[in-house]
C-alpha cells in the first residue's frame, strides 16, 4: 500500500515535470518560431511578419512583431492568431504558477508537521570547514548558502539577456524555474523552501515577458498581456500565506497620506530614470482618458504584481530567515537586474536603487499599496509625461 502511494505522488511529479517543461519550452522559443516564420516567407507578396529590435521605449526583454505595409497577401490576418495564440500562452503560464505552488504548498504542511534536524547535513558541513559554527551560526550559514545558488543563477541569466545572449539566458531561467518547484526533493528546510517560493515567480515573470510580442500601434497594451494573466495566482498565494496581511503589506493603513506623498517621489524616481534611459512615450497625446489607462495599467497590473513579488513575497520571507538589511539588499539587487533587457548598464543600476529605495520604504511602512502606487506613478511619469515636455533632456 505505501509503495502504491509512492508510486502515484512521483506519476504526479512525472506529469508536473512534463507540463513544466513543456509549457516553458513553449515560452522560451515562441518568438524564434515567429522569427523562422518571417524569414521563410519574407520573399512573397503581401504583409510580412517583422521584428522590431527591443527598444528603450518598451519593458525589459519585450520583443514586437509588426505587419509590414507591402501589400496585401496571406499574412494579414495573421497577428490576429498570434494575439490569441499568445493569450492562451499567459493564462497557461498562470496555470503553471497555480500547478507549481499548489505543489509546494503541500510540502510545506509536510514541512511544518515533520521539522527536520539540522545535523542531517552535518557531512557537508564538514567537508566545507562550517563544522565549528555554533547552531544559531550553522541555520544562518545554510539558509544564505542555499538562497545564494538561484539568486546567483537568476542574476546571472539577467547578465546574460544584458550581453544578448538570449538563449542561454532563457534556457537557465526553465532550469531554475523547474529545480526550484522541486527543491523539496533536496531542501528539507521550511524558511528556504518559502523563499523559494518567492524566488520561483522571478524566472516566470521574464520568461512571459520574453514570450508576448503583440501587434499594437503602441507598446502599451504589451504590459496588459504579460501582467494580467499573472494576477490571479498572485492572488491565490498571497491568501495561502500563512503570514498575516498586515506582515505583507495588505493594509489601508494611512492610504491617503500615501497616496499623496508617492506623487512628488513618482516624480522625482520617474525623472531620474527618464534621464538615464530616455525612453520613448507609450500614449500618443497627454489626454486624461490616455493617462487614465496609462495609469491603470501601471498601478493595477505593472506596480501591483512587481511589488507583491519583490516586496510582499520575496522580501518578507527573507527577512524572516535572514534579516531586514539581507532581505532589502537581496530583492533591490535581484530588481535592478531584472530591468537588465534594457541593454545599459547605468539603468540596471537606477533601478536596482530604486528597488533598494522601495525596498525601505516597504519596510518602514509596511504598505503594499503605498510602493504600488509609488511604482505605478514612477512609470506613468517615465513612459507618459516626461517623453512629451523632456524629450532633448538627457544624461547618459
């Protein structure tokens, strides 16, 4: 009998291994399809199928594909197809996200109910030279050991999106991604396995991102396709918490007083970083139904699921195994880096003081709806308004 219930629980990895994989192949080589595809029938008459070079107007890592206007031919329709193609692509990578915590949660219960033992590992310890280390010692060395090896690997495939190797970069994100929803196979510990699951939404984040080119006139519908579909896990995690909603920021605490003060620091972090990227605008005219869309979109979907990310999930779980100054350090660098496709090296910085500036602001007020703000204003006044009255400013 336990054989057999062995035997189901690792049918149920094999399958969770297999959509995994699959579901993320799919992702990570869609638009090289698309790509193949335009380089196959660029000789024949009608619209063709182009690829737009990322530039500094759009998000990190997007890549666009549009019509051209030579005529008309068999390809006029086919944006329409790639639309939806790529929309069932981020519900099925919300999916993944569900299938992958739900999984982890289990064997958190697990976790909870049957704490392993420190020394298990004492072997390993030893032949590192950490035998000496007294037990409050010991549990900190190993919980930054074991959060080192995915920050390490995450921020390397953010290098390497950074120097253009794309592939590369694509393939150790599906590594990490998938070693760690698997990581209870080896980790036996509860505080890293919870920062691996803060840790695992990282490589899914950029691996929908790469994979959603769209065929707007604008950029701006692009961040509705990537953002949208992850809402709804998000949502079923943070309920899943077991930390309270005030530890995660969840709380009208001193809302209006937020609210206001995140409109002059919008504008001072969206300046600094219109400055250092100059990007383009993503709404044609300064209407107040544009800015209203431009901000719904920035707030809603950009600013809140960015920040339950790095601030409600991945910092709050490493200052619980680590501490406030480790934990903001951590998901400030990890936030930079994630801002790596836009191919300059002085906005992977902005952005990760930007991060390290959110990161203290989160812990000082405990609001998530104060940084989601404050992030979401950060970007209406770099992609919406300083584009139009600051176009020749610049710095870099």
């Amino acid at each position: 009998m336990k054989k057999r219930l062995i035997h189901t629980k690792q049918k149920k990895l094999d399958l969770l291994i297999i959509i995994s994989v699959l579901s993320l192949a799919l992702l990570a080589v869609s638009p090289a399809c698309c790509s193949d595809l335009n380089n196959s029938s660029s000789s024949q008459a009608g619209h063709v199928l182009k690829l737009i070079p990322v530039n500094n107007s759009e998000e990190p890592g997007f890549s666009k594909f549009v019509l051209s206007d030579e005529g008309s031919g068999p390809f006029q329709q086919v944006e329409q197809y790639v639309d939806l193609i790529y929309t069932f692509g981020g519900i099925g990578a919300a999916l993944l996200i569900l299938l992958m915590y739900r999984r982890m949660a289990s064997k958190e219960q697990e976790m909870i109910k049957r704490p392993p033992q420190a020394p298990d590992l004492h072997k390993i310890w030893k032949t590192l030279g950490l035998e000496k280390l007294n037990q409050e010692e010991y549990e900190a060395t190993r919980i930054r050991l074991f959060t080192a090896i995915p920050v390490v690997c995450i921020g390397i495939a953010e290098l390497l999106i950074f120097a253009g190797k794309m592939k590369l970069a694509i393939w150790i994100h599906i590594g990490v991604l998938i070693a760690l929803s698997l990581s209870d196979i080896v980790i036996k510990d509860l505080k890293v396995y919870r920062i691996y699951q803060a840790l695992m939404l990282l490589p899914i984040l950029r691996l929908v991102n790469l994979s959603m080119p769209v065929f707007f006139n604008t950029t701006l519908y692009t961040f509705v396709f990537v953002y949208a579909p992850l809402l709804v896990p998000l949502a079923i995690i943070v309920i899943n918490q077991r930390s309270s909603f005030e530890h995660i920021g969840i709380t009208a605490k001193n809302l209006p007083a937020y609210i206001i003060l995140s409109i002059p620091l919008g504008f001072l972090l969206g300046l600094g970083e219109y400055l250092t990227i100059h990007p383009g605008y993503l709404i044609k005219e300064l209407s107040i139904v544009n800015l209203l869309i431009l901000t719904f979109i920035m707030v809603f979907l950009v600013g809140l699921v960015e920040e339950i990310i790095f601030r409600s999930l991945l910092q709050t779980r490493l200052e619980d195994a680590l501490g406030v100054k480790e934990a903001v350090l951590i998901a400030g660098l990890l936030f930079g880096l994630m801002h790596s496709g836009y191919g300059t090296f002085h906005e992977v910085l902005y952005t990760g003081f930007v991060g390290l500036f959110m990161g203290f602001a989160f812990y000082k007020t405990r609001s998530l709806p104060f940084v989601v703000v404050l992030h979401g204003l950060v970007n209406v006044f770099l992609f919406g308004i300083f584009p139009h009255y600051l176009s020749s400013w610049t710095i870099f």
